[in-house]
C-alpha cells in the first residue's frame, strides 16, 4: 500500500534521480517537477529518465519569465547584495521554485513535497520555510537529512554505486571537481577543490563570462531606461540593437555582460546556520543592472528617504538569503522598497568593457539634480551667508565634545 503521494523538486541529475527511487522503495508515489529557470538543461532527456524510473507524472516549467519579474525586478529595486558582495542569484532563485512546487502538491493532493538539499546548505532552509508558508500542513521528506538515507550514502561513490544496480542512467563524462548551480541569473560553484578557500578558481571553470584576456578589446556602451525602479528598455548605442521585454531585457544584459566578463566574485560567506563557505559566482546581467540602478536611483530619490532605504536593502537581501520570501515582515518590506522607487525613472548611459561598468551619463523626468542650484559659475536660489548658520550650529556638540576632552587632559 502507497504511503502517499510526494513531489519531488527533480534536477534530473545523480543525486535527485537516486532520491527518486529511494522514494518508491520506502513507499510512496512519486511526481517530479523540474522548474525551467534559465539553466542549459536537456528537458526532454530529464522528463523521459524520470518517467523510466517510475516518477507517476513528470512536471516541467517554464517559470523564466514570472523569475524575472516577480523575482530578479524586486532584488533590482533592493539594490540586493548579501555581505556587500553577493547578488543572491541562488537565494532568489529558491522561492520561485517552492512556490510552484507547493502549487503542484496541492493541484495533485499530495500530501508530501521532498527535495535533494544537502543538511548542511542554506537551500533546505530556503525550500522548506516557502512549503510550510504557502502549505501549513504540508509534510517534508528531505532525504539528506533522514539517517536511513545519509548512512546509506555517505559520498558520490554510494550514490553511483545505487544507480548503477537500480539501472538509473549514470554521466558517461567524468563530473567537474566542484558543485555548480545555474540558473537566469547566475551561477554558482562551491565544493570539491574549491573547499580550500586558498585554491585560485580553473580558468576553465567559468561558463557564464569570458575570461578578461579573451575579451573584446573595444566596449559595448548602453542605454537602460527605467521606470518604477525596474528596466523597461536596453538599447546597444553602438549596434542600436534594442530589447524591451523583461525576459530579453535581462537575457541580452546577460549576453553583453558575458562578453565583457562582467559579474565575477570569488568569496567566502556566512551560511544561515553559522558555518562560513567559499563559493565563486558568476552575475553578469544582474552586476550591470545593479550599477545602472545605483545611479538612477541616487538620481531621482531624495536624500533622506535614501538612506533609510539603503538600510531596507540589507534587511531585504538578508531575508532573502534566509529564505523569509514569504515571511510577513519580507512582504511589508517589498512594499516599502517598492514605494521608494515611484520616482526612480530615467535613462542611464553606461559602458561595458574587461570586467567593468562604467557609468557614463544619466537623464530623468524625475531628477532632482538642479544645475542651476549647484552650479559654481551662478549664484541661482541659495544665499552663501545663510551656511553660516548651519556649520555653526553643526559643531556646537563637537565643540562641546572637544572641551570635555580637554577638561579630562587637564585633570
């Protein structure tokens, strides 16, 4: 008898094609979901190995585009970047995924979701605390963290050991000696040689960006028009090739930003649950989108309101590498960041070029640069004598500070 009915998030890859049968032979109906997020994948070879192992019903989903918009559009506006270095592209990838995996379940009255998240990772984090929002009583089979499974799979060697007697298709070509994760936005690579956080990254590792030395030697300079804090339109100012959907939007930034070799880190970085980790990343369109929006924003969006949004940006980019997606306080602060960038609208000029954005010029509707008012050249509305005051009043508490100071000296 069927201990029910599980979805699993399937990657069509060793370890989630292992947990695939291990599910049946404990017991359950298995449907997969494999989410189309930008990632090079052979979708049709993935649903057929599922179906050849027995998965009940095999889901894949074009999800790029609602990944952009409801997703990439939103860390944009944060200006999100974890630790000042990270673009989030994992970490905002995930809640994209949870979302639809949970309306499957619940579409297919499956009572269990499950995944092949490791128990060390942010990711089982991430995937859970978006089922158990959007599916209270929903429950998880997360295998890595099941003692039957990890006791019994203590490395890549037991995985293919178990696939080769359970006749799961096995890669003919020997895997890269690291983990990667690829999607729209990035991807990410960590484990194997790069657990020693001092090992330099293969030039070959890379698959996003090219290597700087084998970069164009002439820049791609474009215009990113903006309205609302997000990217409605890209123009190549040298080809005046132009994209205005946010899909192509995001997909040619990409493009160009590869070409350049634009987006690249190697870090080390704070894991949810305390452990530190190296992972290098590769966030081409996403790095050029981050530099634009700076600069439109700082534009168009008065000091003040600014630098209690800069603060929102690090709660925001913190909630999402936490997986609080869906958590109350990650929608009451969406909606705030997304009140701040009303008048973020205008066009940025911009050049791409060995690895770097350089910003070139800005143009808005909404700015709130005066040129008369700040010119050298004329005296416009503003009365010199009148700073007087205000530098002043400014240094009463330091000179106070200072005579404090001087009392203590004189003791």
């Amino acid at each position: 008898m069927s201990k029910g009915t599980v979805v699993l998030a399937y990657s069509g890859g060793l370890d989630t094609s292992c947990i695939l049968v291990w599910l049946k032979e404990q017991g359950y109906d298995v449907i997969t979901f494999l989410a189309n997020i930008g990632q090079e994948e052979d979708f049709e070879a993935a649903v057929k190995k599922a179906e050849s192992l027995g998965a009940k019903k095999v889901y894949v989903e074009d999800l790029r585009k609602e990944f952009v918009e409801e997703f990439i559009w939103p860390a944009v506006q944060a200006n999100a970047i974890y630790e000042d270095r990270y673009l989030l592209g994992t970490a905002i990838a995930r809640p994209c995924i949870a979302r639809r995996l949970v309306q499957i379940a619940r579409r297919e009255g499956a009572q269990f979701v499950s995944h092949g998240a490791t128990g060390k990772g942010n990711d089982q984090i991430r995937f859970e605390l978006v089922c158990y929002a959007l599916y209270p009583e929903v429950k998880i089979i997360a295998p890595w963290r099941v003692s039957e499974f990890y006791n019994c799979f203590k490395g890549r060697k037991d995985l293919m050991e178990y696939a080769q007697k359970h006749g799961i298709p096995v890669p003919v070509t020997p895997r890269a000696p690291w983990s990667k994760d690829a999607n729209l936005m990035h991807i990410s690579y960590e484990s194997g040689i790069l657990e020693n956080p001092k090992s330099h990254a293969p030039s070959d590792l890379y698959l996003m960006t090219k290597n700087p030395e084998d970069s164009p030697n002439t820049a791609d300079v474009l215009e990113i028009e903006f309205k609302n804090g997000v990217p409605v339109k890209v123009t190549n100012l040298n080809d005046g090739n132009s994209k205005n959907s946010p899909l192509n939007i995001f997909s040619y930034l990409n493009e160009i930003g590869g070409k350049h070799s634009v987006g690249r880190i190697d870090i080390v970085e704070n894991r949810v649950i305390g452990m530190k980790s190296r992972g290098i990343y590769e966030t081409p369109g996403g790095t050029i989108l981050l530099k634009a929006h700076l600069d439109i924003e700082t534009f168009t969006m008065d000091k003040e309101v600014r630098r209690i949004k800069q603060g929102l940006s690090i709660k925001f980019s913190e909630f999402v590498y936490n997986g609080l997606w869906y958590s109350p306080e990650g929608e009451f602060l969406r909606h705030c960041i997304a009140k701040s960038q009303e008048n973020v609208e205008g066009k940025v000029q911009l050049s791409v070029f060995k690895g770097q954005v350089y910003i070139l010029g800005r143009e808005s509707p909404k700015s709130l640069y005066n040129e008369e008012l700040v010119s050298m050249d004329t005296q416009g509305d503003y009365d010199p004598s009148d700073a007087s005051g205000f530098i002043k009043i400014n240094a009463v508490r330091l000179r106070e500070h200072h005579r404090l100071q001087g009392l203590s000296i004189g003791k």
